[in-house]
C-alpha cells in the first residue's frame, strides 16, 4: 500500500498548473485582415497531429489577433531565436488594436505568405503557415487548430532531426524567459 498524497506533497491551487508545465517555447503568431497585419506573442503553441500536420494555438478573445483569425480562418506561428527576444516583449506587451505599425514597431520584417493572406515575420528562423479546421473554446482562450499548408526554415538552422544552432526563447511565465542549454543524453 503507497503512503498517502499529503505525505510527499503539500495542497497548491489549480491554477499552479500554468506554471507547472512552463518553460514553453515562445511563438509569435501573425494573422491579417485586408489591410491590417497583426503580430502576438505566445507560448500556448504545439503540434497536434502528424497526419495531417496541424499545430494548436491557444488565444484569448480579448486579444486583436484573436477577431482577425476568427474572421480569416488563417494564422501563422513564426518560430524566434533567443536574439529576437525584445521584439518578443514588444509584440506581446502592446496591442495591434491600439497600434497599428506595431510590426515595424517591434523591428520586424514581413514577408509574404505562399497560401495563406498572414504574413511571415523575416527575422524568424522558420515559419509555418496554418489555415483553421477548427476552434474550440477553452476557458477564457479559444484553442485554433490549424492544419499546416506551408513550412519555411532558414538555411543552416534546422535539418532533418534538428541543430543545436537553433536557441530559442522559452517562456516560464510573467516576465521571466530562458533559452536551451547543454544537451543531456
């Protein structure tokens, strides 16, 4: 018989659970409507499905990105080394409701899509373009589905089993961010 759960942990609240399964990678997800192209930090972002290939980003309906993928059914999750990382603060500290060049803003370069209207971010060291098959709400957050329609890496970063080049910015939560260290085998 096992001890009891009081004996080797003490109670937390739920909502610990945010924390808890932090560092997660940082994204900045990028979507348009007509003439306004948005940009938005997040690190609620992960693959959901091989075949097809489709990632999952989660998005409160508060945000502006969130009304502009609603509407256009496409978004795109530009992937930023650890260099990026103010421009990173910047997209995901000020709204593209209130600031319309916030892009430019946070020294960003668009680039143009190959299937989707949401631009591509040049800086990033890869892009994937998403069109949504679904939306399900979650809480206070909509989680979009997006089946991937097109996948853009930089030369020399990534291969066919991945390169430790690549540093990326994980986020732990409220202003706190790291990158990969050493390898562990």
């Amino acid at each position: 018989m096992g001890d009891n759960v009081s004996d080797k942990f003490i109670k937390s609240k739920s909502s610990t659970i945010y924390r808890l399964l932090h560092p997660q990678m940082t994204v900045l997800v990028a979507c348009q409507d007509d003439d306004v192209q948005n940009v938005m930090a997040a690190s609620w972002c992960m693959p959901v499905s091989f075949d097809p290939p489709m990632v999952a980003v989660s998005i409160s309906p508060r945000r502006f990105s969130y009304s502009i993928i609603s509407k256009t059914g496409e978004f795109t999750v530009n992937i930023p080394s650890k260099e990026l990382l103010e421009a990173v603060k910047y997209c995901g500290s000020v709204s593209g409701r209130d600031i319309r060049n916030k892009i430019e803003k946070a020294g960003l370069t668009i680039l143009n899509s190959e299937k989707v209207k949401a631009p591509l971010i040049a800086e990033c060291v890869a892009a994937v373009e998403c069109k949504v098959v679904k939306a399900v709400e979650a809480g206070d957050h909509v989680v979009f589905i997006g089946k991937i329609v097109s996948v853009h890496v930089k030369r020399g970063y990534f291969n066919e089993t991945y390169t430790e080049i690549f540093k990326p910015i994980l986020h732990m939560g409220s202003d706190l961010y790291y990158t990969i260290g050493d390898r562990i085998e």
